[in-house]
C-alpha cells in the first residue's frame, strides 16, 4: 500500500499537465476578494529536490519539467505554470519542484485555508517538516492530517467560507482508488455542489481507467476533461504513457486555455509518434 512515493515522479509529465491546469484555477480564484479553500486529499511532501536521490533515481523531470525551460514563445496556461515553479527557484535552475500544496499556498491570501491529507508514515512526516520551515502565516493557515483522503474530506465539506477546490490524486496503485474518487465525489457533490473539483488519474492499461472516464463524463454537472499522452502504452502493459484532468466547476476560463496549451504539449513533450491529447466539456 505504501509503496508509492511522490518524489519519483516530481516534474514528469503528468505533474505538468496536473499543476499548470492548478495553477490556473487557483489564479481564477483569485480574482474575487472572498476567502476559498484548498483540500488536497492525497497532499505528498509538498515540495521535492530535484537533485536528491529520490527524485534523481528515475529522472523523470527530464521529460516533464526541464523540456519546457527552453526559450522560445509558450502558450499562456505553460508561462503561469513556469512561473509559479521559478518562485521556488530564485537562482534560475529548476532544483526544487512544488508539488500542489505549495502551488496552493504561494497561492493563497491571508484569509484563504489549505487542508491536507497524508496517508504515508513517512511522506506525512517530511510534509510537516517542510510545513514546519514555512512563515507564520502559512502554518496557520495549513493543517496536516494524518489520514485518509477519501473519508476524512467529507468532515471538510462544505467549507466554512462555501467557496473551495477539492484536489483528487490518489497513486491508482490500488485499483479500489478508482472506485473511491467516485464515491469521493458523490459524497462531496451532495455537501458542496458548487465546489471545483479536481481530479487527476494516470493513463494505463487497466480497464478501470475507461470505466471511471465514463462515470466521470456522465456526470449532472459541469465539467472540463482533458488528457495528454506522451508515448504509445508499452508492450508489457505497464508504466504510463499520459495522464488525464477532469475539472467539476472549471473556471470559464480553462478550456480556452486547454485549447491552446495541449498541442503545444503534446508536441513538446512527445517521446515517440504517439503523443497526443484530447479535451471535452460537457455541453
């Protein structure tokens, strides 16, 4: 079960697509003065070194992150992103990599909130570390719990302040997750219908994954749906070959700026003759 950990994967690909679709909804936020809530049910360390053996064992940044640090003109949604992650990086080389909840607290105001799940011993314990060399302000807004996701975000819901975005991203390791999003929103819906929610999963060769796109797409609500891939899916039927981002509630603004995003990543991103992307909204 606790096999996964984040760091492995910081900067690839996926995380990409992930926190550039994030960032932007965090910015749409902004723009009005209420206070909102972030809850990000599977938060990880928060923010990973790039350059450490966790993250350096398999390099996966290297056909994420590092293939869009070179010049040249990048769609909108790409140069937020970028930016966001270069506040982490003030000397200019990409060594540290924000996972969501540090994307949501460069983000927030001083009355917004940030909730966090952590269900790994030790991947909990080095996000409170990391929470812990924060400013005063960012520990009062954050709080950590040592739990799971799935069922302790309905304690959560609805926020107090009834405006929110609810981050699901659970490893898929187990393929009951794929059940539980499901039931996750479901359950979240019926106590906070006009969150945002968001909802990312991996593209691999399980047929669980069509099922919960076609549950997801059947939803009574408003929603976004986009997916990138990389690379045809591997022979073994193994690894992953792209990801996907379904948004309930989206800013009216994303699809615009899907739409001139996925292209530019599909190409720049591309491993092999495959690479591609997709993106749906509901009508």
């Amino acid at each position: 079960m606790f096999s996964y950990r984040h760091a492995f994967h910081a900067g690839n690909h996926a995380d990409v697509l992930k926190h550039a679709i994030l960032v932007h909804i965090l910015d749409h936020f902004n723009l009005k003065d209420n206070p909102y809530w972030v809850m990000d049910t599977h938060a990880g360390a928060g923010i990973y070194d790039l350059t450490s053996d966790w993250a350096s064992t398999n390099g996966e940044f290297a056909d994420g992150l590092d293939r869009l640090l070179g010049p040249g003109e990048k769609p909108e949604l790409i140069t937020r992103y970028l930016e966001e992650v270069q506040r982490f990086n003030p000397d200019g080389v990409a060594n540290f990599y924000p996972g969501s909840p540090w994307l949501a607290l460069g983000a927030l105001r001083d009355k917004d909130r940030l909730r966090l799940f952590e269900m790994h011993p030790s991947e909990v314990e080095v996000l409170k570390h990391n929470l812990a060399q924060q400013d005063k302000l960012a520990i009062r807004q954050t709080a950590v719990y040592e739990a799971d996701g799935f069922s302790g975000l309905k304690a959560l819901l609805p926020p107090p302040t009834r405006r929110g975005i609810v981050l699901v991203d659970p490893s898929y390791e187990d393929k009951s997750d794929y059940r539980k999003v499901m039931q996750a929103l479901d359950e979240g819906l019926k106590r906070f219908a006009t969150g945002c929610y968001v909802v990312w999963y991996p593209l691999v060769q399980r047929r669980e994954v069509a099922e919960m796109t076609r549950s997801l797409e059947k939803l009574k609500v408003q929603w976004t749906h986009a997916t990138l891939t990389v690379r045809k899916p591997a022979k073994t039927g193994f690894g992953l070959h792209g990801s996907g981002m379904f948004v309930i509630n989206p800013p009216y603004t994303l699809r615009e700026r899907l739409e001139q995003a996925l292209p530019w990543l599909a190409t720049t991103l591309a491993q092999d003759d495959r690479a591609g992307h997709t993106l749906k909204a509901s009508a």
